[in-house]
C-alpha cells in the first residue's frame, strides 16, 4: 500500500476527524494508506480512510422490529471514485449470520435499484447483487445490450448458492469486469463492454461518471429492499484493472 498523500495541515485533519467521528470511526484508527476502508455492520463502525471512497449514508442500524433477533443488520452506502489513480475495487465480504434478502448491490448509478434499474437515471448503469444466497449481474443500457443478454433484458449472470452463513466473498470489480472469488479461488469472472463502465465511457443518455456506487445490506437506490447477514466489508482500491 502506498503512504498517504492526504494533506498535513490542521484545516484538513479536522475535517478528516469530523467525517471519521461521524461515520463512528474513532480517529486513533486513522490509516496511514488512502485506499482502504473497512465497514463492521454489526457494531456500526468505520476504520480506514480514502480520499476516493465517501459515505451516501453512513452505517445505520433499522429499527429493531425491522431485524428481529439480527445483528449485521446495519445498512450503508459509499461512493468510490474512479477518477483518480485507483482503477479497481475489491470487496471482501464477511458473512457472520444467514444471508437474508439484500446484502450486497453494487452499481455504476447512484439511483441503482437492486434489479438492474435506475429510473432512467443513464445508458451507463451496470449492476451486480447478493439477494438470499444468489448473485445477479445486470448489464447496462448502451446500443447492443440485447446481444448480451440471457433473459431478453439486462440480466447477464447469475450463480446460485454463492455464500451462507460464515462464507467469505470477494468481487474485484474494474472496467467493464467483475470477478467473484472464495477463499478456495476465482468462482466466475464475467468480462463484457456492458458492464461497469468507468473509464470514461460516453452514455447514451444521462451524464458522464467515474463513480462506483455500493449498497451494503441495502440497494443502492435506499431503504426500500434491504437486507441482514453481511457483517462486515473491507473495500481495497488498487491502482490498475486486472
């Protein structure tokens, strides 16, 4: 991991603290790099830092009668930035409970539904989810799509029985790749122009982006398909698409 190139002045640690006080990161924890952050959504808190990664909404535990009897039931969603030197992403998903309903939905728009839907948002909208213990892969919207396609629409993969309670997964995700891995090594890896596009690729419609978005024991797009199970994540940047 390289060192950090974060700014030493007071102005911008304050402001660096005050994130990390909101997000429940207790500033001892500050990393010295600037390309990992971990989320423990069993307990609420945040450890690590990135200039690239920011919070849509903060670890946020629901009401108890929404997760009766669960305890990795708090939901997040981060933006990472794939405008500066990082390329790819890596999510390391640690299941601690029985996977339930949306734990994991990562999408190339910030309104992504869960389903392979933005409302509209841009061409540019790519998505892969962890509903119960299967994994979807939705491709985008751009001229051609239909080639791609295994159900006449967006859908382009799916596995079934990926994770349970205990497993450890992980998904790399750069341009327009997605690879999904297990302790035991790579699972799948899916390649194709209609996914993620993060490189700078004109939509047909809706404006240009370099932004990642990720749902954790939610949908991207808010609260309204959510999830239990997924109790911690660690989200490592690196700095070339494999």
């Amino acid at each position: 991991m390289a060192p950090s190139p974060m700014s030493s002045s007071p102005s911008c640690v304050m402001c660096l603290v005050s994130l990390m006080l909101t997000a429940g990161v207790a500033p001892g924890t500050m990393a010295l790099t600037d390309n990992y952050v971990a989320v423990d959504l069993r307990y609420g808190l945040v450890t690590g830092y990135s200039r690239y990664i920011s919070f849509m909404k903060t670890p946020t535990a629901p009401p108890p009668a929404a997760a009766p009897g669960q305890t990795c039931a708090s939901q997040a969603v981060l933006r990472v930035s794939m405008k500066g030197p990082y390329k790819g992403v890596r999510l390391q998903l640690d299941y601690g409970e029985a996977p339930r309903l949306w734990t994991v939905d990562v999408s190339d728009s910030p309104t992504g539904d869960g389903y392979g839907g933005d409302n509209g948002t841009t061409s540019n909208m790519a998505e892969a989810h962890i509903h119960n213990r299967q994994l979807r892969v939705y491709g985008n919207g751009l001229p051609g799509y239909m080639d791609a396609s295994v159900n006449g629409g967006h859908l382009l993969h799916v596995m079934d029985d990926v994770i349970k309670k205990g497993s450890r997964l992980w998904l790399d995700i750069s341009d327009e790749r997605l690879e999904i891995g297990t302790r035991g090594g790579t699972l799948q890896l899916v390649e194709s122009p209609y996914l993620f596009t993060l490189s700078g690729q004109r939509p047909h419609y809706g404006k240009l982006e370099y932004d990642l978005y990720i749902g954790l024991n939610t949908v991207v797009a808010g609260d309204k398909r959510v999830g239990t199970g997924l109790c911690k994540v660690e989200i490592s940047l690196y700095e070339f698409g494999k």
